[in-house]
C-alpha cells in the first residue's frame, strides 16, 4: 500500500499503485468521476479519476464526502493544476460507506463546533496538520535530549507527593464515594494523587545518572477556563546533575530554538497551511526566534521595567507578585519583542525545592517567556544544602516526613542541579499558531468535559 504523500512525492510514474484513504470531494460527469482522495498523511489529497465502467464504479454514488476507498491504478503525470501526480483508477473498492449526516461535510466549522466531534476532528485540514506537527514535535524532544546523552526516565503517574505545593490535584482512590473511611485504608494506605509533575522523582535519578528527562501526561484539577489551562497535559522536564541556573537558562533556550528548527524545515507543508489560514506572521516569528538570543532579565528589573511602561493593565505590577499572562506577553511582544528569561524571583513565591540565593531574599528561579504565549518554560536550580532545604520546608510547611526520599539526596553525595519544564501544548500552540490549548491536543480535558 502506498500513502497520499509518498504518491505525491514520487519520481517517476507507476503502472501499479494501491491507495486507501477517505474521499474529501468527488465531482461527476457522464462518462468518468474524479475523486480527492485524503489518508492522513499529509495535508493534500491526491485526485483519482475513475472512468465509468471499471470494476468497483457501480458503488462511485455511495463514495460520498467521508467514506473510505481504497484505489488500484496508474501513477501518472497530472493534466491539472496544483500537483505533479494522478491516479488513473482501474478499480475502485467501497469500504465503509458514510451517510448524510456526517458533519464535514462543508467547510468553515467553528473551532467550538469541531471540539464536540473530537473522534472525527482529525480528518479536517487544520487538525490533520495539528496533530502531524504534534508526532513530529514528540520525536523532536526525543532528539534534542538523546543527541545530548540524555537518559528518558518514566516517572509515576500515580503520586503521594505535590510537586507545586498548590493542592489542586485529583485524587486516585478506591473508596467509594462518600466513604467514612480514612486514607490508610484506601489502596496505597496513603492518599494519593495524579502527578502534577515528574520533577522531584526525576531528581533522583539525575542524582544517579547525570541527566535525565521525562515526557509524559501531568495533570492539575484547577479551575480553570482559560485557553491556556487544561486538566490534563504534557510536559518535558530534564534534570541536569552538577548544572547551575546559568546552565539551566542555556539549556531551556537551545531546547526551543531546536524545536522552532524542526518545524521550520520538517514540517513545511502544515506549517505554510497554518501561516496561511491561523496565522499569518507565524513563519516570520519563528524564524526570528530560532535566529537570534533571547534576552535575559532579573525579576526585579521585570518589575522595573513594566512599573515605568505607562500601560494599563488588568492586574496591578507590583513586587512580590507573580507576574501574569498580560506582564509576560508585555516584555516579549512589547519591550523585548523576542523571548526573554526572568530570573531571580522572591522566594515568597516560589516552591520550597529552589535554591536560596546569596541574598538571601531571592531564589535561583527563571521563566522563559515567549511571544503570543507568555510562559513557556518554568525552572530553577534545585537547593542541594541539606540545612537549607529543611528551612525551606518549614517556612512553606512541606512536612520533612513526607518527602524523606527527597532530602535523602542531600544526605548522600549531594551535587548542584538545576531542572525545568516545558508545557509541550504550549509549544504546539506557538510553532502552529492555534491560540487554544484544547485544539492541540487530542481529546481535550477541561473543567465539565471529559467526553470521549
């Protein structure tokens, strides 16, 4: 069986070729029908022309917008306009026919309308090229850390510790609904959570084997509406043993500018569709980013910076507060016009596992913030002093028993390392330009929907 794609790149004509694939439109004459042809492998489909009477063309009013076909026939040059190649049908199979409500039919569905039919989304050009970009950004960070002798580690999905320190996890029980029994009696004898974060139990291993990354699905039971915020998403998150914040910054800003790379020369066709049709600056902003240096800020200076602005904004610039999505995209697209990392927060706002500056107010914490996004990459250097880390728990009241393990690698042969992550929808919503994280995601899960 040959792919659309590979029909379309071909170098020379074929007296045999086997396709298989849904119709996207299909046009009649008397005595021939020509078919587009779409498999999912890349954005454009490939026409077919069946001339009435070979085997299979009896079925060709049933071969409506959705159904699938499979084709035999010649590769040959194309007498229209648009692509090189064409299949000339000698037989035509009907495989699974679809009926008149199927809902693409016609083009220009609301993005709201097309997250209800999640199941049947992906057959639609934008979400075909969404979800092609997605694989090909997941062998991307596989790439980037393995190319740098990284170790992948698969860290619990199921977790008795908060990473954040937020509580808004959703909890894995046994117990039933309503249940008056206490947590020791539940499946773990303890509470337990789905993992916000991989990142403390990656630590460990970074302590073992240098580096390390994990890629996997977290999730935080937050409240939250916004276009930016799911239930349930991905993050990379490397730890790097005997790594400083320098370091850390370096390796963040390599991370993105390989992934802007692979888009722009591996996923050509999906990415000039989506310049196209989501936005049109999208290939210009990428190549600014994957060509120049990020700039570099401290909090304070952040601060500084958007307290002499003169903008109005929603939420009030002061220090000691995180800054939000308005702040961020203000330095990036704004000030800096360029990602930009902040780094050095109070540590009042900042979780108990980041290393305690010399000043003894800040920690060695960085946000790598990015155009049309706003936060992207969140991370720190880790505190590897044993002293400091147990006064850090107890000024955020983190309970030392609970994280034993965790202040076990101060006791034994502790090393600086630092660590981050990146929210990987977040990077899809930035090298695609889809400005919605349910619409670079698969099935997704927000406060009140879980269908699918």
């Amino acid at each position: 069986m040959t792919t659309v794609k590979e029909a379309l790149h071909s170098t020379a004509a074929c007296d045999s070729i086997f396709l298989a694939g849904w119709v996207r439109t299909r046009r009649d004459s008397k005595a021939f029908s020509f078919l587009e042809l779409n498999d999912g492998s890349c954005l454009k489909g490939i026409q077919v022309v069946a001339d009435a009477g070979i085997p299979g063309y009896d079925d060709i009013t049933k071969m409506t917008t959705g159904a699938s076909v499979r084709v035999e026939g010649k590769l040959i040059p194309s007498q229209g306009a648009g692509q090189a190649w064409e299949v000339q049908a000698q037989s035509l199979t009907l495989v699974g026919s679809a009926d008149e409500s199927y809902p693409l039919q016609k083009k220009g569905h609301t993005l709201e309308f097309l997250r209800s039919i999640a199941h049947l989304r992906a057959r639609s050009n934008l979400f075909g090229a969404v979800f092609r970009t997605r694989s090909r950004m997941t062998m991307a960070v596989h790439e980037f850390f393995q190319s740098r002798g990284f170790v992948n580690v698969h860290t619990p999905i199921i977790t008795a510790s908060d990473c954040e320190g937020a509580g808004e996890m959703f909890r894995v029980t046994t117990l039933g609904q309503g249940s008056a029994a206490k947590p020791e009696g539940d499946f773990f004898g303890k509470n337990a959570y789905l993992t916000v974060s991989g990142q403390l139990e990656a630590e460990t291993f970074a302590c073992a084997l240098g580096k390390v990354y994990t890629f996997g699905p977290t999730f935080r039971a937050e409240n939250s509406n916004t276009s930016r915020h799911a239930a349930e998403f991905w993050m990379i998150e490397p730890e790097v043993a005997f790594c400083d914040l320098h370091g850390d910054m370096d390796l963040a800003e390599a991370h993105v500018k390989h992934m802007v790379k692979v888009m722009l020369t591996d996923c050509v066709e999906d990415l000039e569709f989506f310049s196209k049709f989501v936005d049109k600056e999208l290939i210009a902003r990428l190549k600014f980013v994957a060509e120049r240096p990020f700039q570099r800020v401290t909090y304070t200076d952040a601060v500084e910076i958007l307290l002499q602005s003169g903008q109005q904004f929603e939420y009030p610039v002061e220090y000691g507060a995180n800054l939000q999505s308005e702040h961020e995209r203000y330095l990036t697209e704004k000030h800096f016009q360029c990602p930009v990392t902040v780094f050095n927060y109070p540590k009042e706002i900042k979780p108990f596992y980041m290393r305690l500056n010399e000043d003894g107010k800040t920690v060695a914490a960085m946000d790598l913030l990015i155009p049309g996004i706003g936060e992207l990459i969140g991370g720190s250097q880790r505190e590897e002093r044993l002293e400091v880390l147990q006064a850090n728990m107890e000024r955020h009241g983190v309970k030392e028993e609970d994280y034993w393990w965790y202040v076990d690698l101060r006791k034994y042969g502790t090393v600086p390392h630092a660590g981050y992550g990146m929210g990987f929808e977040r990077l899809l919503m930035f090298v695609t330009g889809v400005g919605n994280i349910r619409d670079v995601i698969p099935y997704a899960r927000t406060p009140g929907s879980a269908e699918f």
